[in-house]
C-alpha cells in the first residue's frame, strides 16, 4: 500500500418513477448517514431537473440537510451542471456551504449530463462544454484570487464581481472536474491542477480511456504550471455485494430494470449503452461486460484492482455509482459488507492483522511450549513455598 484508497458514492440519484419522492429523499439522506456511520470518505450529489429519476435539483440544499446530519463524511457536488448558473453565484454557494460544514464541502463540476435538463433552458448541447470551459474559469479566480471579475457573453455578464465570503478551506476545497470518454474533462482539470471525477471508469468507452485520460491532464498541468495529483482523481463503478453471487444477483433483480429501461429508453447519454431484455440478462450483462460486480466484497476488490491497473498508476477514490438496483434493507448491507470487508485491503489496516495472524501462528509451537513451562516453573515455586511454610512451622 502507498496510500490509503478513499472510499464513497456518487448520488445521482436513481428512484423508479411514480414513487414517493418525499420518501425517496428521505431514503437517500438516511444513506448518507448510514456511509457516515460506516467511516465511508466521501458523498457526491448530482444536479438534474428532468426525465424522472433523478430527482435532486440542487445538489447544494441537499448537502446543506446532509451535512446537518453526519459528522465526519465529506459531501460534494457531483456535479454542478455549470452551464446553467451565474459563476458568481455557484462560487458564493460553494463558500457558504464551506463555512457551513467547516471544510467539509467538495466542488465538482460538469457541462450537465442530461439534454432535457439544456433543452428547458434553451442551451443546445454544442454549448455545455464551451460553457463549462468560461464558467469553471471564472468560479477558479472568484475563489484563488481577490481580483475582481469581468465577464460577458450571450449568457452571463460580470462587472467588477467579488465574492462575498472569502473560503473557510485553506487554501481551498476539494475541486474536481467531470470525465466520461471524451478528453475535454482532463484537459480542464489538468488547467487548473485539480481533481478528475471518472464517471464513466467501468463503462467500455470510459474504461479504455483511463491511463488516455491521466496522460492529457499530466500533459495539461505541465503547460499550465499545475501538478496532476492522483490522489485527488476519483473512479466510479457499479457494486451491489451480498455474502454469495447468488443472493447479490437475486438482490439486485429488486430494481435492476428500472435503471436499464431508463439508460435504454430514456435518458439521452450516447455513452451510457446498456443490453439486456429480461432481469437475468440485465445482470448478465453488468458482470459479463465490466461495466459492475454484483456478487462478493471478493468481487468488488477485483474491479478495483482492474481499475487500479487499467490507471497505469492508481487513484485516489473508488466511488460507488448509487443505484437500487436492491431493495432499501439490502443496499445497506451491501455498502456495509463493503466497509467490513474491502476497505480494509485498500486502506493499509486488513494486511496489518493479517501478517500479526500469521506471525502469531508461527510463534505458535515455540511460545505455547515457552508459556508451559513457565506455568510448571510457577506452580514448582508455589509448590516448594508451601513446603517450606510446613517446615518452618
């Protein structure tokens, strides 16, 4: 171990449609409490405003309830869409939730994932990237620097912009950028030296562009000035454990084909390809391709590992994509087979009692024969004591 692996969720969220959302929101604030409890590192909450599923519009109000209710977990914006908002407003948020958690905030930002989301606002999809490019610019100096900003195009305009607060964080926040396929992500990352968020690491196309994707954000933070750290670059993947495959796969038949009906037949994301009719195809199709485990926590430690080679390097966070595919009572079991039983191997402490078992066993015939005769010596000492107490009398 060279570093102690992060481990956490990215809450996009996914609930069936037609459900409660007051319910569904709730469910997801009490998982959050739940990865707090189970000494999870880190909860990333999405930003969507359409097509039924995800149901959080603001990542930043959900923070702000969560926050209220954990202790040590760290929350960020997975992502804010920054397209769609004033920079200088997104910078004042982030800093006022930064005070508001003491430093337990993180930002991440993205074009925004879904067209419907764009279309209702009137942004056409060539424009997200670009908007993204001018926005994270502008948020990155509102936060690093005293200067004052000005800024104009077709969709905001800034005179003279100051930020309200200056950060609680010193120097700043955690900041990471999103990445799927394409190398527009790394190459902003890499601009400003932060982090990278891999949504699309299991994912064919996202998975072959990993080691791709580190290469252009050394190659940008090089030109820029930047250090390219890969302790602050996150990797997402899919993970349902239960104590055996066949229990995990019967588990994840719960709710499984609410979330492929939605990436076949609703949700416009080229990139997000998914196969598979019936349940068992479905899971078939998640194991089989890469894209996820569901199986053990021995099955969740190999997509890492996978993950961790197809890096070329490692990285610093393996985050869990959260899906309900299992039903409420078992995805709690699920993330907590995986505190119990992965997290150890990748944050230095199951080798520790490990090699502490096996050296005892070792020692074993040695120190079990050392200890025997040293009860014999004590009870010799005990016995010649009593003789001589009898004599003296």
């Amino acid at each position: 171990m060279n570093h102690r692996l992060r481990f956490g969720i990215f809450l996009a969220p996914f609930h069936a449609p037609g459900q409660n959302p007051t319910l569904a929101l709730q469910r997801d604030l009490e998982l959050i409490t739940h990865l707090d409890n189970l000494g999870y590192d880190e909860a990333w909450i999405g930003e969507h405003h359409s097509a039924g599923m995800e149901i959080i519009a603001s990542p930043e109000v959900f923070i702000a309830a969560a926050a209220e209710r954990t202790r040590h977990i760290r929350l960020g914006t997975g992502v804010i869409s920054v397209g769609y908002h004033n920079p200088l407003w997104i910078a004042e948020r982030l800093v006022l939730l930064d005070h508001l958690t003491r430093g337990r905030i993180m930002f991440g930002a993205g074009p925004g994932s879904l067209p419907t989301d764009a279309a209702m606002i009137g942004i056409p999809q060539s424009e997200t990237r670009e908007l993204l490019e001018q926005g994270f610019d502008i948020v990155m100096k509102l936060l690093t620097t005293d200067e004052p900003v000005n800024f104009k195009n077709h969709r905001w305009e800034l005179v003279n912009a100051h930020l309200h607060l200056r950060p609680y964080s010193s120097p700043l926040f955690d900041v990471a950028v999103a990445a799927v396929a394409s190398p527009s992500g790394p190459r902003l990352a890499g601009k400003h030296g932060v982090g990278l968020l891999s949504l699309g690491a299991t994912q064919t196309d996202g998975f072959d562009a990993l080691a791709h994707h580190w290469q252009v954000m050394e190659d940008q933070a090089a030109f820029y000035g930047q250090v390219a750290d890969r302790a602050k670059w996150r990797l997402v993947g899919l993970v349902h454990c239960a104590e055996t495959r066949e229990q995990a796969r019967r588990e994840a038949a719960w709710g499984i084909s609410h979330w492929f009906n939605y990436f076949k037949t609703v949700a416009g994301l080229p990139h997000m390809n998914v196969a598979g009719d019936k349940v068992e195809e479905m899971i078939d199709f998640v194991t089989e391709s890469g894209l996820g485990a569901i199986g053990t926590p021995e099955d969740c430690k190999a997509q890492i590992e996978r993950l961790m080679h197809q890096s070329k390097g490692g990285f610093g966070a393996f985050l869990m994509l959260a899906h309900e595919w299992a039903n409420p009572e078992a995805t709690r079991r699920s993330y907590e087979l995986i505190a119990r039983e992965v997290m150890p191997d990748f944050q230095g402490q199951g080798f520790a009692t490990r090699n502490a078992t096996v050296r005892a066993r070792a020692m074993r015939e040695e120190l079990k024969e050392q200890q025997r005769l040293a009860l014999e010596a004590a009870s010799a000492r005990h016995a010649a004591e009593l003789a001589a107490r009898k004599t003296g009398a």
